[in-house]
C-alpha cells in the first residue's frame, strides 16, 4: 500500500483569456455559479479534479511587490468545462468580504471576467484505489463535485463536509456508493478542525487502498492530515491535503516540504533532517500544498 495512486502530471500552455458571464446560478450551501463562456474559451484545458485557475477580479486593484497595480485574483478550481457548449462553471464560496465573493454576489449576464491556467494537471488515476475519503470545507466542494462525478459505480467514496450551522445540505451527486456526512460549525472554540475531526473519529473508513482528499483552511487541512497520519495510520503517500484559504491572510501561497511533521492542533512539528539539523516553514497561504507526495 505504500505505493500510493499513480498520478500523471501534465503541463499546459498559460494562457490569460477574457471570458464572458453566461449564466449565474445559485446553491447550496451559500454557493453561486459562474458560468463563463466566449471565444477565447478555445483551447482552454483542465483534466485534474483539483486543478486550480487564476481569477482576475475587475474593480479590485492591488499593489504588487514591484510597486505595479494591478487587479487581485485568486485560485479556483474549475468546476465544469464543457468543451461542445463552450462553457466553464466556477463556483463561489459567499464568504463575507473579500474580492472574489464581493463580485460573484453581484455578477450578471454580459460581465466579463479574465482567467488565466491552469499551468498544469496532476490527474489522479482510479485504478488502485479500493475507496475515496474526500473531506474539506465549502471552498473544496467544486473539486469534491468534481470527482464524485468522474468516479465509477464500483467505488466507495466517503465524503465529510463542513458547512455553517444554518447552511442547507450541498447537493452531491455521483455514480458511486456514497457516503455523505455533513459537519454543522457550532462556533465552539478549540484546535483547528476539531468539530470535523470529532467527526471522523466516530466513522469507520473504507478498507484497504483508501485515498484520502483534503481541502479547506490551510491549518484546518494540516491538522486533518496530521490525524489521518497520526490516528489512522494512512501513509503519507495516500494523502492529498491543501490549504484553500487561510483565515487572517490572503493571497499567499506556501509549499510545505513533504519532511515537514504536522501535529494533531494544527502546527508545524519540526523534524530532523538526515543532517541533524531542523526545517520548517510558515503557514501563510491561500491555496497551499500541504502534502507533497501527490
């Protein structure tokens, strides 16, 4: 098992495109839907469920580290792209504040909106694996969609979300025998993740080659995966964990070698190097690799 799920990566042409609005849809749980569409369209490509974009935000100028201004943008996964109707579906988090939700919630038909990626594509191959553990937050339902919607009839999938205490349940729909558990914030103060984590500690995960997907704020993602390691036992090479957003920063990103220990409440543990000596880094970031096994 220590293998871990084959992966291909594959590199793309960065390409910015100016995109069209459609069609803006609202969802569950507190979710709208942009769906973009135009003649720069073509060519665009996206094979990994979890592949991230840029978005380019009109009327949100930012200074950059060279002192030029220009407009903020974020990461997003693209959620649909339906190359016959000539349409891309990005989903937002309603979040308070904030660029990216600040437009979405006043997006209409007509608006354009530029994009840019994705560089690349890691695709995560199914063969091999006996069952999927896809967990994460609102930010990481479009790449859950996503793969539930790419996986066959004969997978086991167990999904636990975390939502607000009064969100509605998100709509989940996928061929496979799924599991959903939907994790409702009570506001309790405490570690990072510890209401999802309390969660997974009452449910029995699949058996055999289970691989584990994480998503959401990036202490949150390191402080599940430090579980899944810790408690579970899964090997590092069976997980996938990022940090979509953190809370109090914005728009930085922060690889975390994959020698880098994180334990259970959601900190950096140091560990030696072969040399004796000690790595860490910093926890800043919006969307962050947090394992670098995959």
């Amino acid at each position: 098992m220590n293998d871990g799920p084959r992966v291909a990566r594959v590199r793309h042409e960065i390409k910015r495109r100016r995109l069209t609005v459609a069609r803006v849809e609202r969802l569950p749980p507190k979710m709208v839907r942009i769906v973009l569409g135009g003649e720069e369209l073509r060519g665009f490509t996206s094979l990994g469920f979890d592949d991230h974009i840029k978005v380019f935000f009109p009327g949100s100028p930012a200074v950059a580290t060279d002192g030029a201004v220009r407009p903020e943008m974020r990461d997003f996964t693209p959620r649909l792209f339906d190359a016959e109707k000539g349409e891309l579906w990005i989903d937002f988090f309603l979040h308070e504040g904030g660029p990216a939700a600040t437009w979405a919630a006043q997006a209409t038909v007509g608006q354009t909106l530029q994009i840019g990626g994705p560089k690349g594509s890691a695709v995560i191959a199914q063969e091999g694996i006996d069952a999927h553990v896809l967990i994460g937050d609102e930010t990481a339902l479009p790449a859950i969609s996503r793969r539930l919607e790419e996986l066959p009839a004969a997978s086991r999938t167990l999904v636990v979300i975390e939502i607000d205490a009064d969100s509605d349940r998100p709509v989940l729909a996928s061929r496979a025998a799924l599991d959903v558990v939907c994790v409702r914030r009570d506001g309790r103060s405490g570690p990072p993740a510890h209401e999802i984590i309390d969660a997974l500690r009452k449910l029995q995960f699949p058996p055999d080659r289970s691989f584990a997907w994480v998503a959401g704020e990036s202490r949150a993602a390191r402080a599940i995966r430090g579980y899944l390691r810790d408690e579970r036992g899964l090997d590092k090479k069976w997980i996938k964990a990022a940090g979509y957003w953190q809370r109090g920063s914005a728009g930085e990103h922060d690889k975390i070698p994959d020698e880098e220990g994180v334990a259970s409440n959601g900190e950096i543990a140091r560990v030696p190097t072969d040399k004796g000596g000690l790595r860490s880094r910093s926890a800043a970031q919006t969307r962050q690799k947090v394992d670098g096994a995959l």
